[in-house]
C-alpha cells in the first residue's frame, strides 16, 4: 500500500501489539519504529520525525492523552498525524479526553483517527494511506468505535 518507506512511530505497552503493528506495517511497505513508553515515544518522534504515530491511549509511564496533549504543543511534531489506538470504545476514551483537558486547563484536538485494539490490518493500513494522502480525505470518516462501526 505505501508507495516508499515512509516511517511510523509505534508507541505502545504491550510488546506483543508492537510486534503485530510492526509487521502489518513493514510488510505494507512503511518503516514502523517502536517504543514502548511515553518518554521512549517522545524522543523518538523527536528525532525520527515520523510520518505518522500509532498511539495507545493507555500506554505506560503516562497516558496516552499526556502523551498526545505534548506532540500536539510541539511546534514542530504537532502536524504529525495521530491514530488513538484502544481497548477503551471512543465514547470511554472522549470522556476520559474531557477529564483529561480539565485537569491541564487546555482543550486538545481530536486524534486524526481512532482504532480498537486489536485492529484489523486491512483497516488500519487503509486509514494510514487515507491520512498520509492528506488533507483533502475526510476525517470524519477515520474515526471508529473499539467495536468496528464507523462514528
């Protein structure tokens, strides 16, 4: 599916969904880099200015709402588009947003997309293409319930 080896960032807690996510996106072509913390994610998108990140929502040390609340103040890392991956349906996790904001006092901007865990590989490669060919896709179609159906 990818055209050349556009890089992803994986950050995410479980080693067994870095492996999966990491092959899906290595066999479409892409060249996926984990990290298994906030602060491992952090710097690596830092460095490594990746095309995309695959977040978990629940990822260790912070959330992944600390996390994306950081990439999103970032001058520089803000334009990287985002896909939420969790075990929490999108309704949990928007609630779980709004708590979120109210604690740091600052309203985040949706994430570019948002998966259950485990997503299905065909699903996720066809939301990465649609957000890597840019802007002109429409978003509301990429966001989804942990249960597959199309918000």
């Amino acid at each position: 599916m990818a055209t050349s080896r556009q890089r992803i960032l994986i950050v995410d807690g479980d080693p067994d969904m870095r492996v999966f996510l990491a092959t899906v996106l290595a066999e479409a072509g892409f060249e996926p880099t984990v990290a298994d913390c906030t602060e491992k994610g952090l710097k690596q998108a830092t460095n490594a200015k990746p095309a995309l990140i695959l977040l978990d929502a629940q990822v260790p040390l912070h959330s992944g709402c600390d996390i994306y609340r950081l990439l999103k103040e970032d001058p520089v890392l803000q334009a990287i588009p985002v896909i939420m991956l969790s075990v929490l349906s999108s309704k949990t996790y928007r609630h779980y947003r709004k708590l979120e904001e109210g604690r740091v006092g600052a309203r985040l901007p949706e994430p570019d997309g948002f998966l259950g865990k485990p997503p299905e590989a065909e699903d996720l490669l066809r939301r990465i293409d649609c957000l890597l060919a840019g802007p002109t896709v429409n978003q509301d179609s990429l966001t989804e319930t942990a249960d597959g159906r199309s918000l």
